[in-house]
C-alpha cells in the first residue's frame, strides 16, 4: 500500500510539473523564479495554485524563466531527508541561474527551506504559500519521529535572519475555538486534539501543546497519529466521557503510513455520536463536527504571483510581510439544532452548513424542468390537433383528387384505344389501294413500252415510301400500347437479308451494299419481328442519305457472349456529333428535302429498349455515319 502511495503521488507530481507548467528555456533578460512544492498527498490544491501562479506570471513578465522543482514529501518518516533535498534543488540553481526569488508551496517545502543553515540560502529572497503560521523546522537523521517533540515557531517572529519578502499563509486560531467549548458546552473540563501522522498533524500538534498552557482550565491530552492507528483512535473516541470534547487538526495518515478516507471519521463519530467536536482546520466538518473557528481555505497562486512580480518591480508602497488569509467560525446546522441552540445564539458572521433548504430551493431547477416538459407536451398535443384537421382535410382533397385522376385516367385509356383503332383502320384502309396501285405499277412496268418504265418505277418508289411512313406509325402506335411479344429461335444472318430486301428499293444505283454475316453463326431466342423493323430502318436510312459509296451491314456476337451487335455503316453525309441524341427523337428530320416523317431512328431506339437492348451512333466515325444496335440473347 505504501508502495503504491508512493508512485501515484510522484506520477501525479511530475505530470502536473510537465503538462500545467511546462519549462522554458531562460531568456537574458528574464527574470528568475524557482518554485518548490511539496507535493503532499494534497496534490489537487497544489496544482491549481501551480496553474494560476504560471499564469498571472506569464500575464505580468512573458519573458519571465520560471522553473518548478518538488520535494517529493510523501510520508512524514521522509521528513530528515527533505532539508538536503531543498538544498541539493538550490544549489542546481547558482551563478547565472540564481533565481530573483524562490517561492515555496506547502508545509514540507517550506519547513525544509526555514531549516537551511547556508547563509547565502538564507539571503535568497523567499515567499511563501499553502502554509501555516506556526510552523517547525525539520530534524536531524539520528532522531525518532514517533517520539520527537518539535518546538512550534511562528514565521512571521522566529525567523529574521531569512529573507522574507512576501507570501500568503493561515493561522489556526485556538483561542476561538476554546470559545466555542467554553459558550456552548460547558460541562467540558477534557479536551482531546486529534492529529495524523503527517508533517502537517506535527506541525498543529506541537502549536497545540505551545499553547495549551494558557488554558489552565481544561486538561489537553492528545490522539497522535504517529504512535497510534486508526483503531486506537476510534477505541479512544468510544472510551471519552460526556466531559470530555475533541479538537480536530489533521486526520488522514495513522502509523502505518497508510491513507485513509474521508469516511473514517464517520467511523469516529459513530463510535461516540454524543461528545462535542470542535473542527480547527475544516476536518469533520460537514458529518462529525458541531462546527469551528477555521481558515478560509482558497488558492493563492495569482495573489502570490501578483506580489512576487510587485517585489521584483519595486512597486512604490511594497512591503515585506507576510499576508494572514482570514478565518471565520462554521456551524453544522444538524449539530446545532441537535443542541437545542438557537441559531440567533451563534457568533456574528458565521457560515452555515448542512441547512435544509426549502422546497423551491432543492426543486428549483427539477420544478422549472418539469414545467418546460409540461408545457411542450401541451405545445405538442396543440400541434399534433392541428395537423391531425389539415391531414384529416388534406386526406378529403386527396380522395377528391383521386377520384377525378381516375376519371382522367379512364379517358385518356378510351382515347389511346379510339388512337390505335384509327390507326389500325387507316393503315387498312390505305395499304389496300396502296398495294393495288402497286401492282398495277409493275404490270406497266413489265409493258414493252419503253415510255412506261420511267414512270412506273416513280409510282412504285413514292408506293413504297407511303407504306413505309404508315409502317412507322404503326410501330409507334404499337410501342405506346404496349406490344406483347414472344421469344423465339431466330438466324441473326437470315433476319439481316430479310432487313435487306425490305429496305433495298432505296439503294441508288451508284451505292454498293455489303453484308458480312455472323460467322459461326447458332440460333439464339430473342425477338424476331422488332429485330427485323430495328434493321430495315437502320438500312433504309443508309441508304436514303448514301448517293455513292458503301453501305455495310455487319453482324455477330460480343466479347461476353451474351450480347449480339449489328453494325450499320455508310459513306453519306454522316450526323454531327451535337446531333447524335437529337435524331432519335419523334419527327426529327435534319434535311428537310429527303422524304420521310423523321420516325425511322426513334423507333430503331425504342424498339431497342423496348426488347433491353440499344441502338447508338459511333463518334468516331467520320468516313459517314455508323449505327451500333445491341440486344441481349
């Protein structure tokens, strides 16, 4: 257990060292100050006076070199070796590295440095902070602790030939608290000091016994923690009669070095709940102690830093002295009222602990916070009914709004159907007389009349446009109803020259037609009748806007085999590249002198999708234009 007190205390030393006060190199010009700490189990106070000195420091002098150096007290049987510790920290600053001023935080560190015989120490200008008036100077090696009877000095007499420029320190105040006894219990005639086995319960209990003899009235006898455990301590407590009191000093270390809690001396109160407890130093206060006259415990560190730079400036008007931190008396309210003592009863200026407060101050903030949730669930339900009406509302529009989208629904589905009968009807109507004069077309053109030939062939090509437009609507119309189609085996190749023969009365004479089939070729199931309107088209565009030259038709299988692509090339005018999307569009015609309605590439593209497939025109190609139309197999 000591070990590990040990190593938790020197951890937490050198990490508040480190992190809340990290070093500096000294500047020239800097001014100079060594703080030493004690580093007592205390750590937590120590360090938010270290923190506050570093800086209003660092606000009064940036320039200012302020070292940091630690003791390291931990026990009270170290105490021997602190002296050569704080002498072997100052002799590592000398020379150049003299500091303007040392300033000591805590008992230890400043008990060690009060006990230096070197005189150039003694000249060294010092403050002080976390200390107490009364104060002793350590032993020597060859002394017992647990025996040693320390005299008590007072800093601010006993100590001339050291420089004292300045500090803060508390004064422990016996003669009040003799007070209190002598006011409010006095059957007392027997009071007990309790004090711990640490540098501080040593330093309260030899000013304890320095100043008992000037209370001849009452016998003073002692709980020391250094001879005696926490066992024996509360065995004591229980054996004390109703004439006896207890003062308490320091209460955390018993003999065996170990620490203890702040619960123990809930344990000493339980051992005798009846006796008077006076707290000279805040210990038990708040669960054991009727009250006290104590130290306004708070951190010095700014105020110390202020008066070490006011010191080094030579402000007008500085004085040497060391400054006493006031005390003030604190009552437990339970404790009083438990003594049927009035609280008018108690001296003037008195801090009250422990006292119930009224409904409104425990509650307040549970009250407002129930209030505010009260009154957003109120807020809440408001909205919640005004957005139930305007959904309730909104809900009626909709059923209305339905009802007449269904209407409007179940027109436009009678005219879609009046649209595809017409166009049926019409497309009947017209190809009959269409194919008649067609084929009265080809009888003149079969006649031996040269004369007849020329205009045959027009009346035979303008026939075939005709149908072809009609064609095209009827794709179209097919396309917006939703055509049902079936899979079937299909030859890819075969489709192609069907394609072919369809489209081939366009060909001028001067344009060469190639086809380069799938080799290899296996049937494969996809859909033959929008295969064959994709090509045709694909062909008689070609070969509409091709004069001379080429056009090629090839077809066969992608790399991942799952895919057939049918290429379309020509050496016409090609597309521009700003127009590839726009000629797939309904009625998109890019020279307005050829024949057509503009249909043909619109339903290449959805005939295409229509079936998962595509039809895209290639970039790249500048020799004309080339098609790509893919569908999956």
């Amino acid at each position: 257990m000591k070990t590990v007190v040990k190593i938790c205390a020197t951890v937490v030393a050198l990490m508040t060292c480190f992190v809340a006060f990290p070093q500096t190199d000294r500047l020239q010009t800097g001014r100079h100050i060594l703080v030493v700490t004690s580093y007592n189990p205390d750590t937590r106070s120590t360090s938010q006076n270290l923190s506050e000195f570093i800086s209003m420091s660092r606000d009064r002098d940036p320039s200012a070199y302020i070292a940091v150096e630690s003791i390291n007290s931990l026990h009270l049987n170290e105490a021997p070796e602190w002296k050569t510790r704080m002498s072997d920290i100052l002799a590592k600053y000398s020379g150049d590295d003299t500091p303007d001023v040392v300033v000591l935080l805590g008992q230890e560190a400043w008990s060690a440095f009060l006990s230096q015989d070197d005189e150039n120490i003694k000249r060294m200008p010092a403050m002080c902070g976390m200390v107490s008036r009364n104060i002793i100077t350590l032993p020597s090696d060859t002394v017992k602790l647990d025996r040693w009877l320390p005299e008590s000095k007072d800093i601010m007499a006993d100590f001339s030939d050291f420089n004292i420029v300045g500090g803060y320190a508390y004064e422990y105040d016996l003669d009040n608290n003799v007070g209190l006894v002598r006011r409010y219990f006095p059957e007392v005639d027997w009071i007990m000091f309790l004090t711990d086995n640490s540098f501080g319960g040593l330093n309260m209990l030899a000013w304890i016994k320095a100043n008992a003899r000037y209370y001849p009235d009452y016998k003073f006898e002692y709980m020391d923690g250094r001879v005696q455990t926490f066992f024996d301590a509360n065995k004591q407590v229980g054996m004390l009669s109703r004439h006896s009191a207890i003062f308490c000093g320091t209460w955390r270390v018993d003999k065996t070095n170990d620490y203890a809690l702040g619960s123990t001396t809930y344990v000493l109160r339980e051992a005798n709940p009846d006796i008077p407890v006076i707290s000279l130093s805040t210990i038990g206060l708040g669960h054991w102690a009727f009250g006290g006259y104590v130290p306004e415990y708070k951190v010095v560190g700014g105020d110390l830093a202020g008066a070490c730079f006011d010191y080094l400036d030579s402000v007008a008007g500085y004085e040497k002295k060391i400054n006493i931190i006031p005390s003030h008396y604190v009552f437990d309210y339970e404790r009083v009222i438990d003594r049927g003592i009035a609280l008018d009863e108690l001296p003037a200026g008195y801090e009250l602990i422990n006292r119930p407060l009224s409904f409104w101050s425990q509650y307040k903030y549970q009250v407002i916070a129930s209030a505010l949730i009260l009154l957003v669930i109120i807020l809440a339900f408001a909205l919640t009914l005004r957005y139930m009406y305007r959904i309730n509302k909104l809900k009626d529009a909709l059923l209305v709004q339905r009802e007449k989208l269904q209407i409007a629904k179940e027109q436009a589905e009678d005219a879609s159907r009046m649209k595809s009968l017409f166009i049926q009807n019409i497309n009947h109507e017209v190809r009959t007389p269409l194919n008649a004069i067609v084929g009265f077309a080809q009888i003149v053109a079969r006649s031996e009349d040269p004369s007849f030939n020329k205009y045959s062939e027009i009346i035979t090509a303008n026939s075939y446009d005709l149908l072809k437009i009609i064609d095209d609507v009827m794709q179209l119309a097919n396309h917006d109803t939703g055509l049902q189609l079936e899979k079937k085996e299909i030859s890819v190749n075969a489709l192609c020259e069907q394609a072919f023969l369809q489209s081939e009365y366009k060909r001028n004479a001067d344009v060469e037609y190639r086809f380069v089939p799938w080799e290899n070729e296996h049937l494969v199931m996809s859909y033959k009748n929008v295969i064959l309107v994709v090509v045709s088209n694909l062909l008689h565009n070609a070969f509409k806007f091709t004069d001379e030259g080429v056009v090629m038709l090839r077809c066969g299988m992608m790399h991942d085999n799952r895919t057939v692509r049918i290429t379309v090339s020509d050496t016409g005018p090609g597309i521009p590249n700003d127009k590839h999307e726009a000629v797939f569009e309904r009625f998109t015609k890019l020279d307005g002198f050829k024949q057509g309605a503009g249909l043909g590439l619109a339903i290449c593209r959805e005939a295409a999708r229509f079936i998962g497939g595509d039809v895209t025109i290639d970039p790249d190609y500048t020799s004309g234009c080339r098609v790509y139309f893919t569908f999956p197999v």
